[in-house]
C-alpha cells in the first residue's frame, strides 16, 4: 500500500523512503483554481485540452497517450473504462507526451500563481496534480469510495482510502454550524467562548492577534501554526494545508472566511506567516492571559496555546458537533484521542438524555420483556 501510494504522489515533493510517503498527501487546490489551471490564456489549445482530458478522467499523464475514445462517453485507458463529460468527449483526445504535459502544467500554474504557492510549501506542480483534484474533489461530491477506486485503477482500497484525508467537505458544515466563531451558541465550558475570544484580542501586535485567533479558528498545534506559509492557504476552499504535523503527518483544517481574511492579509516574514520559537508563542499566550486576568479566573489552569486547542474541541462538541468530524479536525487518528480533548459536563450529559430519550428511561417504557 505505501508503495502504492508513493507512486501516486509522483514526484511532487521528495520522497525519502515508502514509510515516508505514508505521512504525505497532495496539496490540492479548490475546484476553482484548477478551473483557472486548464484554462490558463498561457496555454495553446492543444495543453487546455490535455489538462481538462486529465482532469476529467483522473488518469496518469502516462496513460493520455494511447488512450481511446469509446462510444457512449468512455474512455478507454490502460486497459480500463473512465467515464468522460459531454464537453470534454466532444473535443477530440489529445495527444501529448509527459513531457509536454509538464511544461503545460508549470506554465499555466505560473500564469494563474499556483506555483508561487506550491513552491512556498516546498512542492512543484505536477501533471499528477490533476490526477488528485480528480479523486479528491469527486469524494467531497459524494463519490463512493469503491467507485473511485476502480476507476482510478487502484489494485488496493487501502491506496484510495488515503485520498480522504484530504477531502474536507464533509467537515465544512458541521463546522459551520457548530464553530463558535460562526455559531450564535455560547456553550459553557471550562474556559467559555468569551473568555477565549478577549484572549485571541489581548495581544497589541495585528500578527499576534491573528496567531492567537487563528489556534481557535483551525485547532492548529503549536508547530503547525508555526509552520505554516502562504501557499499553505487556500481562501476558495477555507481550508489550510499543514504540512507534516504531528506523526509526522500532512493534513488538512477548515477555517472560517474572516480568518482566512486575516492569514491573507499577513506579509510573510522570509517563508512564514509567524516566524517565532514555540517560546515566544507561549509568552504571547501568557502575556494575553495576564492582560485579560484569565489567569487568575482559572488559578488551577496553565493557559497556553494547547489551551485553546482543548477550547476548540469543547465548545465544538457542546455546540453538537459529532465525535467523528470533530476528530478529522482535529488530526486525530483515533477516536480515543479525540475524548481526552473534550471537557464535558453534567449538564451536557442532561441534555443529551433530554433530546435523545425525552427524559425516560427505556426501562420506563412499555415494552415487552422489560
């Protein structure tokens, strides 16, 4: 399977060894900036036309050449069928060698600013690229995984399967609707909603602020925020890329349009949004605790930046947002993980019993054999 999986990843970044492969997944911008891509002005005819062949079919720039159009909207590549649009199947198959599919690629994404963005994230923009829009952006549609894995040509569900780490849609509602910074709910917590947000305002300095905004925005870790550079943006599908986080593992974080506003604003200091020490990090934290006496309303409680990682997940979760999406949020690869971040209460468990039993026991019910 990591085989498998660093071929898939091409040579978009270097890959050191297959385990290492297994921590990577491809930087994958939203459906409209790979629509710029195809139809880049830079591009003659015959590359717009190859780009949307690759987008459209997910297949390997290898296979374009020797490829088949079938009737009834197929084609025919390597020995397997791919479904094919109207529109792209009523121009005819181009024909280009990798080569010129490269060239393609790093001319166009030069043209629209993607290589900028790869770059800055230390990948290059390869053919492979569209390959990857095609599997993830047809899972954030709601495609079947089994689907997908045969028409990808995968021997192995496993290879597939690694595709939904980076596929987020499913985690954009719930985020939405149960996020304190773009929910009305002010659930009660160990550290409240309010008391978090007059942390993330303390700070004098705008980059500090947005640093300490953005951990509650994106669950970021502490190296991750850190990490993290331009190109790891993406405004059209609010979501961040970072870049090997703890495993090490690259994974993807929703975050909410104002923020997102704010990261944009920023101008990176050499690669980086926030070119700290985790030291320094901290002592913003502490310095904002102090200024807004959180410190002394939580004596039993050292408030640092993974403070407002455990905020994030609790007033998530007290907002009613399910274990699972909360989990993908948060990088965990196990449930389990996920619990220790919540800090639930009583009265959540009340509420819970209320909404799901209305206040009976089953035992109370009339039921036979109870």
């Amino acid at each position: 399977m990591v085989g498998d999986w660093a071929k898939e990843l091409g040579d978009e970044m270097p890959v050191t060894s297959p385990h290492q492969a297994d921590t990577l997944l491809p930087l994958v911008p939203a459906p409209r900036a790979i629509f710029e891509l195809i139809n880049s002005p830079a591009l003659p005819p015959d590359g717009r036309q190859s780009l949307r062949f690759l987008y459209a079919t997910g297949i390997h720039d290898s296979e374009l050449t020797g490829a088949t159009l079938q009737p009834g909207l197929l084609l025919l590549a390597n020995g397997r069928i791919v479904p094919l649009d109207s529109r792209t199947a009523s121009a005819p198959l181009p024909s280009a060698t990798v080569e010129q599919l490269q060239q393609w690629v790093l001319l166009a994404a030069g043209q629209t600013g993607l290589l900028t963005r790869f770059q800055s994230c230390g990948r290059i923009p390869r053919p492979s690229l569209l390959r990857h829009a095609y599997a993830i952006h047809s899972l954030e549609n709601g495609m079947d995984i089994f689907a997908l894995c045969r028409l990808l040509g995968h021997d192995a569900l496993v290879t597939t399967e690694m595709y939904l780490d980076s596929a987020m849609a499913d985690c954009l509602g719930p985020y939405r609707r149960y996020h304190p910074l773009l929910s009305p709910r002010t659930p009660t917590a160990d550290v409240s909603v309010e008391d978090v947000l007059a942390l993330c305002d303390a700070p004098e300095r705008p980059r500090e602020r947005v640093a300490l905004r953005t951990l509650y925005a994106t669950a970021l870790r502490e190296s991750e925020l850190l990490n993290l550079a331009p190109g790891d943006l993406d405004p059209a599908g609010q979501r961040l890329f970072v870049r090997q986080g703890k495993g090490p593992k690259d994974r993807y974080a929703v975050i909410d349009p104002n923020t997102m506003e704010l990261l944009t604003g920023l101008l990176p200091d050499g690669n980086l949004l926030f070119p700290w020490s985790r030291m320094w990090l901290w002592k913003i934290v502490s310095r904002a605790a102090k200024k807004t006496r959180l410190d002394q309303k939580y004596p039993n409680l050292r408030i640092s930046p993974h403070t407002i990682r455990h905020a994030y997940a609790t007033h998530c979760y007290r907002n009613g947002m399910d274990l699972a999406t909360l989990g993908k949020l948060l990088g965990h690869p196990v449930l389990g993980d996920t619990v220790l971040y919540i800090h639930s209460s009583w009265d959540k468990t009340l509420d819970d019993f209320e909404h799901t039993t209305g206040g009976k026991s089953p035992f109370t019910a009339k039921s036979p054999g109870l």
